[in-house]
C-alpha cells in the first residue's frame, strides 16, 4: 500500500509523501516525469503496490491526478484505458476545505454538459455498432447561407458542431445504427403522437446513393463511418404514435421521418483576425438554414426530456438541489 497527499503536512500526518515528490516535479513546473522503457525503479516502486491512498482530496487537481495515472500505468504495465494500471485508489478528505491552487478541481461541474451527452451518445452508438458488426452511418447535414451552400471549410466545421441547442434542435452530425434508441426532436404531427421528445427505434435509412462519401470528417466516429450528405427520411418504430392503419409495405408503429429544415444565427466573430473584424457584433452574425434528420440518438438523455416518460433501466447524474435549486431536477429523473 503506497499514502500520499497533495500537502506536505498532510503527508507527514499519514506517514506518507507528497503528491508531487512521488512525481519528481517541482510544484507547478509543468516538466513531466521522464518515463523510460524499462525503468526498473519505477517498476520496483510499484510491482507490490495494491492499494492507493489520496488523503486532503479536496486539494488534488485533474492535471495532477492525470499525472499520477499516467506513471502508475508506466509501472505496472497496463493498457493506458485501465485507471491507474488496476490499482485500488481510495480517497479520503472533505470537498468543503480549500480547492487545489493552479489546478482544476475533481469535483468541479461539466462546463459543457450538452457536449458531454453528444460525446456520450456518439461513444453508444459506436459501441451498438460493434455489437452488431455494422458500420455507422453519419448523417451530415446541409447548411446553406443566403440560399447558397457553406464552401468555407472552417464555417462548416463549425456549423456541425454546434450544440443541436444552438441550431432548432437539428444535429450537424447524426449517427445512426439500426436497432439503437432515438428521439424526434420536431413536431411533426401532434395529432398523430409525432411530437417533440416522443422516443422510438431507428431501423432503416434512406438516401441519395451518390451522397456517400468516407471522407473522416469527426474524430469522433470509427474510421470506416460512412458519411451521408443528402438523408431522405429515416424510418423509425414508434409505439406511441397514433397512426391506426400500416403505411404502405411498412410494418406497424414503422414511421418514415423526413429531413427537416430550420433557420438559427451563428456569430463567427471568433473566426475572424482582429484587424478585419467589425467593431459591431452584429455585423460577424450569419443566418444559416440547416436541412438535416430531426433525431438525435437516446442513450444520453437530458432529465427534462425523461419528464413523462416510464424507463426500465436508467444512470442517473443527479445533482442534490440546495435552497436554490428546483426540486424537480431530481424527482422527475428519480421516479422514471
């Protein structure tokens, strides 16, 4: 068992040493430990090692503790995706006492939360492919500027990553596998239960064949992702749909989804070099009309889209509301 802490005296008082000695690094040098293929000092250091013990975690930062898991794995020999090269690391200390200096807390909040559930949504779908021995489909959707489309390689990129908060609920990037969960984002018709947050399965994709391309446009996907330029409709299995009769030569519940358009503002004022932007933000802001599926996939939901919704198997991110906060940010995800 190896003890350590962020703190000089905190070491003393476990018996322990600091965070930054086990390192080698000077306190905010920002050098990392040179590891060396078969370093057997380090190796020695850890070969025994089961347990790890982290006292004052309040203090301990993400870069430091990156660091930490970066040696660790060095040592032990493991694959850099098991935490800590599959040593048992427990923590102890308060999260109220003072935050690391230099250094981003453990504990702190997702800036970019609605990043986070595309990233997690994108990592599912991924996954669902492997799972079934498919390639993911990525559909890429079209935007235009003034009715002519977007050749400015960087707008573009921009425009696909936008948050689908920032773009009328239109995803820039759409992966989809057949069988995986999905959610319509638009009201299509609310007289027939195609609404806004109505869950269903996609099955079927259908495009323009000479719309394929392979050309990598998000890191994010596999390498074999075939992207899809021009999606038609998609046909999604909705059970809560009120559509009495079968379409025809489609199975029951099975609903064709059409590409959709919608008109957002984009400010690409970080785009521009300072001496050629305006003095006026409003001049950097463009109207786009993006033409794209209006789904998104429903591994990673927001709780206010499971609000009147029954799921049989959730993980849930719960925040504990203070005095501030609504209620309801925990009730709605805890009674589904």
């Amino acid at each position: 068992m190896r003890k350590l802490a962020p703190t000089g005296i905190a070491a003393a008082e476990i018996d322990g040493m600091t965070i930054h000695s086990f390192l080698g690094e000077q306190r905010n040098s920002g050098k990392a430990r040179t590891i060396k293929p078969g370093d057997l000092k380090l190796e020695k250091e850890w070969a025994l090692v089961e347990y790890l013990l982290i006292d004052e975690m309040s203090m301990v930062g993400l870069t430091l503790l990156a660091k930490l898991n970066r040696i660790i794995c060095a040592a032990k020999h493991t694959d850099p995706q098991v935490p800590f090269g599959g040593v048992n690391v427990i923590f102890f200390g308060d999260y109220l006492q003072y935050r690391p200096v230099y250094d981003v807390p453990l504990h702190a909040n997702f800036s970019l939360p609605i990043k986070i559930r595309t990233q997690l949504n994108h990592k599912a779908v991924s996954h669902k492919a492997e799972q079934v021995g498919q390639t993911p489909i990525v559909c890429v959707a079209q935007d235009t500027c003034k009715g002519k489309p977007i050749e400015d390689r960087a707008l573009m990129q921009k425009l696909l990553e936008l948050s689908d908060r920032k773009t009328e609920n239109l995803s820039g990037l759409l992966p989809l596998v057949p069988g995986m969960p999905v959610i319509l984002t638009q009201n299509i018709a609310i007289e027939l239960g195609l609404i806004n947050g109505v869950n269903g399965i996609f099955r079927q994709l259908v495009y323009q064949e000479d719309s394929v391309s392979t050309d990598i446009i998000s890191e994010e996907f596999c390498e074999s992702a075939r992207y899809v330029h021009r999606p038609l409709y998609a046909l999604v299995e909705i059970n809560k749909s009120k559509i009495e009769c079968n379409l025809e030569q489609l199975q029951p519940k099975l609903i064709p989804i059409p590409a959709m358009e919608q008109t957002f503002q984009v400010d690409i004022g970080d785009m521009l070099p300072k001496d050629k932007k305006p003095t006026s933000n409003r001049k950097t802001v463009l109207s786009i009309k993006q033409r794209a599926l209006p789904l998104v996939p429903a591994y990673c939901i927001t709780t206010h889209k499971s609000q009147g919704q029954t799921l049989n198997k959730v993980v849930i991110d719960l925040k504990l509301p203070n005095e501030t906060d609504d209620i309801a940010a925990v009730y709605v995800p805890l009674s589904r």
